[in-house]
C-alpha cells in the first residue's frame, strides 16, 4: 500500500504532536518516451505516477523549518535567514528549493512538518524533483504564495541545478508540477507547452525496476549533455531541437562516430516522441509500443547510457504476451524500465517478468503497475481559505 493522508496525520502527530495545517504531495513520474531530449530543447511524453513524496506541516510565526525526514528517521532544521549547503542529503532539497523560492523574489515563512514518499531513490522515477516540487508546495501554503504549477516547476529544476548542483533538464520538475489524472504529457522543453494525451483505453503502464542502481550516472549525463551542446553550437543552432535526420545526414561526415551517435539518438527520439504522441491520442498503443521499442534501441546502442540490467528487463518484457513495448527510462544506467501492457495482462505479466528476471540476473526486482496522477497539490487542509 501507498502513502495516504492517514499515514502522514499518523507521521505528525508521533513526530510533531499537535495539529497540522496541509498535507502536500508530488509525485514522482515515469516517461514513456522522449529520453535525453529535455536539455536538447525538445520533446518529452512522461507521466506523473502514485508514487509520491509527500509533506504535512504546520506554520510557524519565525523563519525556522524543522522536517522530520523519514527516510532518516530523524529531525533536521535550518533557518532560512542563514542557509549553508552541506553534503547531499534529503534536507539539501528541502533547503535548495528554500533558496531557490526566495531567488525567485518570494518571502518565506518558517514551517515545521513531517517529510515522507515512496518513489525509489536512484530509480529513475524522479524523486529528487518529487522531494522539491512537495517541499514548493509546502512553502507555498505555508507563505500564502500564488501556486503556479510551471513556475514552480522552474524553481525546483533551480534548486537541483544550483543548489543540489544535478544538470537536470526541465522534464522531471515539470511533470511534477503539472502531471493530469488519466493522462501523459507532450512537454515541449523549449516553449515549455505541455499538451495533455489521454492513456489508450484497456493498457496498463508498468514500472520494471531492476533494483539496480546507476553509479556511473551524473558524470555520463553530464558528458552527453556537454557533447550536445557542442555540437549544436559547432553546427551553428541554439540546440540540437533544430536539427532534422536529413541535415544530420549530410553534416554526420564532420563529426566524430560516437558523437554522431549521440546526435543520432536525440534527433530520432525528439521524432519518435511526437509520433508516439500522435498515435497514443489515437489510441494505438500497437505503434506507441513499437515506437518504445525503437527508443530503447537507440538509447543502448547510440547514446549508451542503457546496461545489461536494463536490457536484460526489457527483452523478458518483449518476450511476454501482451507486452506492446518496453524501454528504458530516466537517466539510465541502472534504475527502472517502462512497459505497456494490455491491461487484463498486466498482473500476470508483472509476476512472470518478475520471476524471469530473477531467474536470469540474480538481481531482485520491483514491479509497479501505475496509473497516471495529477501533478504537486494539498491533499488536506485544516486552514481555510488556503
Ligand atoms: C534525468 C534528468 C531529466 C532528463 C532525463 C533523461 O531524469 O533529470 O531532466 O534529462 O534524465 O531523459
């Protein structure tokens, strides 16, 4: 079972005692596709799923926040009159996204509150932004802020990027932010415009996690993100969003292989994306599938951030009936992949995947079969007006 308002009423009234003013959650997400296309200002199609972190706080009259983390089963707090960065742990998002709201020219107020979630760490599911977007959220009811879903979005991918000091793109935090019930979102990462695509009627999306984890992630991410941004930059555009297969065709001869390669795979994922869009609008999860597939591919053989783990679990997903596609997604590197499934098969494809993996890795694996959620909101209140 999930995270539900109980357990977190539960959470504050052993940590905290008293009442509680809001219960605030933000979900993590998984993308169907579009993977390494965000900080190349193009297309992304991710969802927002049950997993979540979630915070239940109460105001406070000063400038203290005291957060009871429960991944740490203990209390950190800080003023945010005088905030240090120090090392990595969860309360470094919950005091970057502090910094980052009062750069953004908002007045904090001081809260005290319990911080709790369930989106694996490390998994590619997303729950640094998760962590942020809730922590946005409870300074928003906390402080009386306006809560506008993109800006805010903006200012948890701010606090990753410079204060938590991750290059992320703007997908995670976004989808995060601004996630719709029943639906996935077509993100265009340059314009920021995200058009809501309802999933196809009768699949289920299911979350493979290989229960391993990326180690060499945040170096790679950040070695690919710089050879994009070169070669966008040596072929004269603002990003590589504005090349198409045939320019890359014709200049592939003044790049290097392998970073032809990695032009390669962003260049066919932003198109892969669109058209998954499209088909999925119609319903046609047999294309959606197959455009999965194809992504996957490319991911592992041109861009290279995929591992045995991951390929191992995709290929047992592809072998089961009713398996309509299987990818990697996130970063990469270890962490989850990504199904679509006919939904009267999903259970028992998740217990036969599970136990094929198993078998074949000696790996132990997760599986999450998810619906998609909307973005960051209160849960409960006890203040009105808020
Ligand atoms: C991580 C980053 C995102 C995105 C993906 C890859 O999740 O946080 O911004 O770049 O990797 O698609």
């Amino acid at each position: 079972m999930g995270i539900d308002v109980s357990a977190v009423e539960q959470l504050f009234s052993q940590q905290a005692g008293g009442d509680w003013d809001w219960i605030v959650r933000a979900p993590g997400r998984v993308n169907l596709i579009g993977e390494h296309t965000d900080y190349n200002e193009g297309f992304v199609l991710p969802m927002a799923i049950e997993r979540a972190v979630w915070v239940g706080l109460r105001r406070r009259p000063d400038r203290w926040v005291g957060v009871y983390v429960a991944a740490e089963s203990r209390w950190r707090e800080f003023h945010l009159d005088a905030m240090r960065r120090e090392g990595s742990e969860p309360i470094e998002y919950v005091k970057g996204t502090a910094w980052s709201l009062a750069e953004e020219g908002y007045f904090l107020n001081g809260w005290e509150g319990v911080l709790l979630g369930d989106v694996p760490i490390g998994a590619g599911l997303s729950s640094s932004a998760a962590m942020e977007v809730a922590v946005a959220r409870a300074f928003a009811a906390a402080s009386h802020l306006p809560w506008e879903p993109l800006r805010m979005a903006l200012v948890a991918q701010r606090a990753e990027n410079r204060w938590v000091g991750v290059q992320c793109g703007i997908m995670d935090q976004l989808i995060s932010a601004c996630g719709r019930e029943g639906h996935a979102l077509l993100i265009d990462c340059r314009t920021l415009e995200c058009r809501p695509v309802p999933l196809p009627q009768g699949v289920k999306v299911v979350i493979l996690d290989t229960g391993t984890r990326r180690g060499l992630a945040d170096s790679a991410y950040n070695q690919r993100r710089t050879a994009c941004e070169s070669t966008a930059a040596r072929f004269g555009l603002k990003a590589l969003r504005d090349l198409s297969l045939d320019e890359l065709a014709a200049r592939a001869g003044e790049l290097d292989a392998v970073t032809a390669r990695r032009v390669r795979h962003v260049v066919g994922e932003n198109a892969r994306t669109v058209q998954a869009a499209e088909v999925m609008q119609q319903g046609d999860a047999e294309t959606l599938g197959r455009l999965m597939v194809a992504s996957h591919e490319s991911l592992r053989d041109d861009y290279e951030v995929s591992s045995d783990a991951l390929n191992a679990m995709v290929e047992i997903a592809l072998s089961q009936p009713g398996c309509y596609g299987a990818r990697m997604t996130g970063a990469g590197f270890g962490g989850c992949a990504v199904a679509l499934v006919e939904a009267g098969r999903a259970a028992d494809f998740a217990e036969r995947v599970a136990s094929e993996y198993r078998r074949r890795t000696g790996n132990q694996p997760a599986v999450y079969i998810t619906g998609a959620t909307a973005g960051a909101d209160v849960v409960a209140t006890r203040t009105p007006g808020t």
